[in-house]
C-alpha cells in the first residue's frame, strides 16, 4: 500500500470566469506563476499542483461572493491559510480557486471572564498569544509551525501541548463556515457545553476544507501559569526515555510538554540550532503549574527518569532560555531535512495507546537504523504521537520506493496496535489508502455521504482524505 498522491483530471477554466474573477477581487486576483507556485507547492516530498488563480479574501461575506462564483462555472476552490501542512491537504491537484485567508487576520473578540476568544481564520498563533500575553490568558495548541487558526481547526492540529491541554478537538468551541452552495453558518455558540443537535463544529474541525470554509473560530484560553520550567534531559537508550514518559504519566503528572527526540535528530538540532546538547536520545520537558506545585513535579520526574537511565537535567527557566530550547524543537523538520544538501523532506506520524509506545518507537528505529537514507525520530510522546522525517533525494526514485516502505511497515505497525495512521498530519493525498485499512470501507463510504450531501459538485478541495 503505497502513499503517492492520486491522479487527477485537470480541466481548463473559461476566461471569461477568469475575467469576472478579477474584476471581483481586482489586484487581490493573482495569475502569477511565482504566486501560483506559492499555493502550489507544498512542505513536504509532493509535486507542485499550481491552481489556476490566486483569490486573496478580506471577509467572510467576499468567500460567499467567490464560493458563488466558483458554484456558478464548476470550479472547485481551495482554501489555503500558511501553507505549513505536511499531507498536501491544501494542494490544488485538480486547479481551481486556491483562497488564500491569511488577511482575514482579525482578532474579533476576547471574553477575558470567560476564557474564551472569536478571530478570523487567517489569524496566525504567535500573533495571537502575542495579543493575549498582557491580558493574562494563552492559547495552548502548537503545532510548531506558526500556521493559521483556520487551517489548524481544518487539520485538527495538536502539538507540544496536547498531552495537557489537549487538540484543537477540544479547543474550538465555535465556527463560522461558509458551505459549497454560498451560505454561512454558525456551528454552536461560546457556550462550554451544549446538546443542541447534531455537533457541527465537531465535523468542520478536522475536513481539511472539504465539507466548508472556515472564515471565524471561537477558541478557549488559559491563564498563563504562575510558573513555567523546562528541562532537557538525555537518555543512554531510547527506550528508557519512552519509559520515562509513560511511568511519570501514569503517575498523574501533569507534563505541559514533553517532547522525544532520537539521537540522530539531536545531531540535526545542534547543527541547525548552533546547540551543544548531548547527541543520544533526549527529553524536552515543560511544567505549569504553582512554584510548589512545579517543584514538585519536576522532583518526580527527575526521579523517574534517573531510573531509567536519563543524566542531568539541563534547566531552561528564564523566557528567553525556553523561547530558544522551544525554537530549537520547532524547527526539528526543517534540521532533520538538512541532514542532506538538496534534499527533500518526507515526514509522517501516528499515534499509538501510551502503552505501546515503546514497542512502537523502538521497532520504527530498528527499521530506519537498517536503512542508509537519514531519517529522525520526534514527537508529541506524551499522547502516543510521534513522527519519522526523511531525508531523501528528489533525484532517486529507489529511495522514494524504500521511504513507502518503511512508511508501510510503520503505519501498518501503529494499527496493529490500535493506533491511527496520523495523529495531527492529517489524512490530504498522502494516506488516504491507509484511512481505509484503519476505520474501514463502510466507515469511508459514510464520509463520502456526507461529503456528497454538504458538496454534491465536488468543488470544495477535491481529491483529498478519500477518492469520490
């Protein structure tokens, strides 16, 4: 079972749409290949798909406007925020409309009593917790990349701090979605808990853009802990370090983050990073909480973790010593790519039950230390979720065909074990055949249902998480 992308019938588009196009959205229109190629292209080891025009929205009102437009001459639209996804989930593969949201970048409200914010899709994260920072509030989820608020709701992104407070699953508490016959719609209210009807917010999170366009989120916040402490602590085996994630969670300690890092993604990091930590298997760790209460954490952790073979935990408790160490992590893919001059990256995940991690993790590293192509293991191991980037040659098909291998035996592995073939990546072009293997055919057929009854044309962001 392979990962390549689909095929796809591209057919061209009318001029004289791409006339009313333009006299629409005027110079917010764009044809230019550089700009087509800037939509096109994606983060990972996929074909450039270019779309046909480039719509650059202000409004929800101005994506009605262009959804009806697109309706009216059959021409599918893609929404498009960053442009940080991994599965080419907002690649044209059939052209089209790529509507590009990172100008709706408004921040519409903060319910500072209620914990709780409404901004527009294109709002970036850092952008927001920046905004939020003097009223004592935070928005937890990150993906490590400073991607949209739209398009993390449309992956259903997770990241570093999932294991506390969770993905945006849990984070959106409301959208405003402008559906493929041009109507806009409000999925639920600010309430924290409703049983009004089917969960509609809960079934846009997570579409990858196929089912509508999310124009606003509604967001829970948190108070910014009383205190903040990381540490990094390196590890004689990587088992010893799963080990240590899963005991200090089944103690019930409330990790904020902890994030692994395989020894020859530790190499990556510090060449990247111009870091000096110790190139063997390592823990990033964060703690939230009261000054007591972190103190106490830390001590259990330390304790576990010198049973298990980890060495001295190196501190990082001032802003801009945890700011660096978290730098270093997010930027982990683009060090693990560089591992090869000219290479590309391939990068995959899955989660598993915590209880397998181990087993998980150390028969994916038997398989990649068989291999000669340079590949990294990282993650979110706090939920079970981690990742495996490559580092290829686009040049050499032979070691895209052992990369989908692995990928294969990795994948099949994780659902052997009552896991998923993605924890956050999202399904896009890349797994589509795998989300078959994990729920099964009825399951998807359901999905296309819904599909086809929200989007009966087909326009919105066709060709992804399944074929119609």
């Amino acid at each position: 079972m392979g990962t390549s992308p689909p095929t796809a019938v591209r057919v061209a588009l009318d001029p004289a749409f791409l006339e009313r196009l333009t006299a629409r959205f005027g110079d917010r229109c764009h044809h230019s290949e550089s700009m087509l190629r800037q939509h096109g292209a994606s983060e990972a080891h996929f074909p450039v798909y270019l779309p046909d025009a480039v719509v650059f929205a202000h409004s929800t009102q101005e994506v009605v406007e262009l959804v009806n437009l697109c309706r009216e001459a059959g021409v599918p639209i893609i929404p498009f925020g960053a442009g940080t996804s991994i599965e080419g989930n907002a690649a044209p593969i059939v052209g089209g409309v790529s509507v590009d949201l990172s100008e709706m970048s408004e921040i519409l409200a903060v319910n500072g009593e209620d914990f709780d914010c409404t901004v527009q899709a294109g709002v970036r994260r850092e952008q927001l917790n920046e905004h939020l920072r003097d009223k004592g509030l935070f928005f937890p989820i990150d993906p490590g990349a400073n991607a949209t608020i739209g398009g993390m709701a449309s992956t259903r992104a997770s990241g570093t701090n999932a294991v506390r407070y969770g993905t945006m699953r849990e984070a959106v508490l409301n959208l405003r979605v402008v559906t493929a016959d041009g109507r806009q719609l409000r999925t639920a209210t600010r309430a924290r808990k409703s049983a009004a009807g089917y969960d509609l917010t809960r079934l846009f999170v997570g579409s990858e853009g196929t089912l509508g366009i999310i124009t606003e989120v509604t967001l829970r916040l948190h108070p910014i802990p009383e205190a903040i402490s990381s540490a990094v602590c390196a590890f004689d085996t990587l088992g010893g370090a799963v080990d240590t994630v899963v005991q200090a969670i089944q103690y019930g300690v409330p990790l904020a983050r902890v994030e692994i890092l395989d020894d020859v993604q530790m190499k990556a990091v510090n060449a990247w990073s111009k870091l000096d930590y110790p190139e063997l298997t390592t823990l990033f760790f964060e703690f939230h909480g009261s000054p007591a209460n972190v103190a106490e954490q830390v001590e259990t952790v330390r304790a576990i973790a010198s049973d298990n073979g980890g060495g001295e935990f190196a501190w990082s408790n001032l802003p801009e010593e945890r700011n660096r160490l978290w730098k270093a992590r997010h930027e982990a893919y683009y060090a693990a790519v560089n591992l090869r001059p000219g290479a590309v990256g391939w990068a995959t995940d899955v989660c598993v039950p915590i209880s397998r991690l181990a087993d998980c993790i150390g028969e994916t590293k038997r398989d990649l230390e068989a291999s000669a192509i340079p590949a990294t293991i990282l993650g979110h191991v706090g939920d079970g979720n981690f990742h495996v980037v490559f580092s290829i040659d686009p040049d050499a098909p032979e070691e895209m065909q052992e990369v989908e291998r692995i990928n294969a035996r990795l994948v099949e592995r994780a659902l052997a074990m009552d896991g998923t073939c993605t924890g956050e990546h999202g399904i896009g072009i890349g797994k589509q055949d795998w989300l078959v293997k994990e729920l099964g055919e009825e399951a998807v057929d359901l999905m296309r249902a819904l599909k086809l009854a929200l989007d009966p044309s087909n326009l919105l962001n066709p060709g992804k998480i399944f074929q119609l």
